[in-house]
C-alpha cells in the first residue's frame, strides 16, 4: 500500500510538470477549437524582426514609397527564415513560410500594385497568429484593422493613426476602416 501511494503521487507530479511546462507562446485569451497557431519561445525573437520590418513596409506603403522596400523584403525573408528553422512542423513553422513566399514577392515587386499584393499575402500569414492569440497584438503594441472597401487586414501600431495600406494610386484615401477585435 506505501509503495502504491508513492507512485501515484509521482506519477501526479511528473503530469502536473507536463502540464505546466509549455514550449509555446502561452497565451489563453481568444482561445478557440479551431485551427491555433502557435510558435516557440526561441522564435519570437524572430518575429518581433518580422513585425518591425512589417510596419516600416506598411509604413512606406501608406506614402506610396517603393524606395527600400526591396531591402525591407529581404530582412523580413531572412527573419521569417530564421524563424522557420526553430519552429517544428506545424501552424508555426507554416506561417512563416508563408512569411517567407511573400516577402519573396515582395522583393520582386516593381509597382505599388504588386507591392501590396505581396503585403497582403504576408498580413495573411501573420493575422491567423494574432487571431489565435489576442493579447499579442497588445504585448507587441498593434492593433489589427480592416478597410470595409476591399475587406484588406493589416496590423499597425497602436500610437499610428489608422491608415489603409492598400489605396491606390487613383482612389481617394479609405475612409472605412475599422479594428478587428
């Protein structure tokens, strides 16, 4: 009977360790039983590269600038690789690929056009994390929004003043934006 109540609490121990010792962001909030994506703890490092590299590319979409934009492309590609390679299979290691494959576009994007295409295949690569996740956007001071004309997401800074990264050259500036909650 003493050896049996020995291994039942060991056995209780080591599962409460399992249980409390995560390799994942841990992030409870927003949870849901649909598809969550997570990532380690070594690769958010690299995607606090991938958003700071992201908002100076939002940035210079909102002034129509293209100047720099192919050397913001490659540190995005090269921060999202890194990323990769400490993420095992799965969401994670995912949506850094796609990371990847748009800032790739982007890099070869030679219109505003084109690089806002690549923009928005790199926002939706990123937007299923924060989703998952909702109390990153506040841990790393974003917010995500949405222009109701063309049903774009983006994330911008909290302290920016909303701004769709999306307009044209032709169109006036989109004046129905909203943050996704």
């Amino acid at each position: 009977m003493l050896k049996n109540n020995y291994l039942k609490k060991g056995v209780t121990l080591l599962v409460f360790f399992y249980c409390c010792h995560t390799h994942a962001v841990s992030a409870h909030e927003g949870h849901s039983h649909e598809a969550v994506t997570t990532i380690g703890k070594k690769t958010v490092v690299h995607l606090q590269k991938i958003l700071s590299t992201y908002q100076e590319v939002y940035t210079h979409l909102v002034k129509k600038d293209l100047n720099g934009i192919t050397g913001l492309a490659r540190k995005l590609s090269d921060a999202a690789r890194q990323a990769a390679q400490t993420e095992p299979d799965g969401a994670g290691r995912h949506m850094m690929q796609h990371v990847i494959a748009g800032a790739e576009s982007l890099k070869r994007a030679k219109s505003t056009k084109e690089s806002q295409e690549a923009f928005a295949s790199i926002s939706d690569a990123l937007l299923p994390f924060f989703k998952s996740w909702p109390n990153q956007l506040k841990q790393n001071e974003l917010k995500m929004c949405q222009c109701k004309n063309d049903g774009h997401c983006w994330l911008q800074p909290l302290n920016c003043s909303v701004a769709c990264p999306y307009n044209s050259d032709t169109s006036s500036d989109c004046s129905d934006i909203e943050e996704v909650k």
